[in-house]
C-alpha cells in the first residue's frame, strides 16, 4: 500500500504542469534599410539598422544598457556611425536616455544605448514591444564582395548588456544575432551569362547565396574546353576541399556543401590553363 501511494503521487507530481518562468526580454534587429535582398546591402546608399525591443517579461522595465558592434570580418569600411532613436522611448524613460557612439568608420565600430526610470514612474511596461531605434552608415564601391556584420556588444562606460524591472535588479535579454550582410558585387560578370556569350578569359563569380548555410553555389565561365581546378580554404589558409575535371567552354556551377564545417570566412581559388582567380565567402551557421 506504502508503495502504491508514492507510486500515486509521484505520477500526480508528473502530471501536474510545471509553472512557467518570466520570460528574458528580447532585442532584435527588425529590419535594414539599403538591402537589395535578404542578405545584400547595395553599396552607395543609406544603411539603417532598426533596433527593436520586446518586453515580454511580467514587469516593467525600469533601466537598460545595451551595447552593438558594426564590424567586417574581411576588411570593408564604413562612413562614421549615426544614432535616432524613438521619442517614444524618451518619453518611457522620462528623459533619461544616452547614447555613447564610439566610431572610426573600420574594424569594429560600437554604439552604447542606455535609459533609465525611477518608480512609481512609468518605464517600458509588460507588451512594449517596438523600433526603439537605428544605427545608420554607408558604404562606398570600393567595398563590393565585401561583409559587414552587426552583434551584441560590451562597451565603455557601463559595459553591461543588462535589463533592470521593478522586482529584478538586473538580467540578461535575448539578442538574434550576429547578423552579416554581403556588400553587393558588380553584375557585369552575370550579364555575360545572361546573353550566353563565351567570355575570353576565365572568370570567377561571387559565390551564391553569400553568406550562406549550410550550401552554396560556385560559377565560373571557361574561355575554351580545359581542365579545372577549385580548391576551397578555410580563414588559416588550410585548404580543404577540392574539385577538378574537364569542361568545355562556358558556364561551370559546383555546390559545394559546408554541413561539416565551422561558421566563418573561407576562400574559394580556381585555376584553369594558366589563370588563377580566388574570391571570399562567409559561413554563417
């Protein structure tokens, strides 16, 4: 009987469903202006990257200090970054908003969001959920084939990426990043194609889609029938993949799969003849 009864309650303890925790807060990146698709910025126009923040938790948010990080992981530039935010969240935060910009426009740019309410006062309540504001920049042509990427960062002064309620003194809110976006190449390689017009010299093109995960797709055009050479490297120089065969003239399309390997940047060189070209892509898992 003894054994039967913790039998009982333990499938009762089972069956009864857990109690749910408050959820964390979320900071996403909502939208981008200047793209020319998902994940290709079109080079000499505006770039607006568009904050938002989503207090999902049972409270009201009363402080928060977020840092983020433009940066290029092989080397593009950018014009010094900008801040607007929303008057709205002033209004949340009573005034009591900063804005810390820290930047040269190359390697890693960063932008420190801070505001702060004092209860009873209102501050970002439970259901806040909006564009609270936008890190803008641009890019110039000399940064085609190209990436720039924008992450969580820790930053001078405060160097937190915290969230403060009315019950919880600090916690930490959900961000959706990084997020990388390939800086547009000319298409001049892709007209040649679309008029099926044998080029007279070897020609590499920008991998597709580009940053891609896990697949994507490597073209050249040969000049005449040859034997090829593509030859894949990670970011140390180490090669690590390799395809080779005999093709006539015109357009080679190889998938090269990346199921195996880490996110990061990796190079792609094809030889045929006596010509050798090498392009850059960027795994983003």
């Amino acid at each position: 009987m003894k054994k039967q009864l913790i039998y009982f309650t333990a499938l009762i303890l089972f069956l009864i469903p857990l109690t749910s925790h408050s959820q964390n807060g979320i900071v996403s990146l909502d939208h981008v202006e200047g793209l020319v698709s998902a994940d290709t910025i079109a080079p000499g126009s505006d770039i607006s990257f568009h904050i938002r923040f989503n207090n999902n938790t049972d409270d009201t948010i009363v402080g928060s200090t977020n840092g983020f990080r433009i940066y290029s992981p092989d080397g593009a530039k950018w014009s010094l970054l900008t801040v607007n935010y929303d008057s709205a969240l002033i209004n949340e935060y009573g005034g009591n908003v900063f804005i810390g910009i820290y930047s040269d426009g190359s390697i890693s740019d960063t932008i420190g969001f801070g505001g702060f309410q004092y209860p009873p006062d209102a501050g970002i309540v439970h259901g806040y959920d909006s564009v609270v504001f936008s890190i803008s920049t641009s890019i110039d042509d000399l940064q085609r084939g190209k990436t720039i990427c924008i992450d969580s960062s820790f930053y001078p002064v405060v160097g937190k990426w915290l969230w403060s309620s009315v019950t919880i003194d600090d916690f930490i809110p959900e961000w959706d990043g990084p997020h990388c976006f390939f800086i547009e190449e000319l298409t001049t390689d892709v007209a040649v194609i679309d008029k099926g017009i044998i080029p007279d010299r070897l020609t590499l093109l920008q991998n597709y889609p580009n940053p891609f995960n896990p697949e994507t797709n490597i073209s050249f055009l040969l000049p005449e029938k040859s034997s090829y050479q593509l030859l894949i490297y990670n970011s140390l120089g180490q090669q690590i993949e390799s395809f080779a065969g005999i093709h006539s003239a015109g357009i080679v399309e190889i998938t090269w799969d990346a199921s195996l390997y880490a996110s990061g940047l990796y190079f792609y060189k094809i030889t045929a003849g006596k010509e050798t070209l090498t392009k850059k892509m960027l795994l983003l898992k």
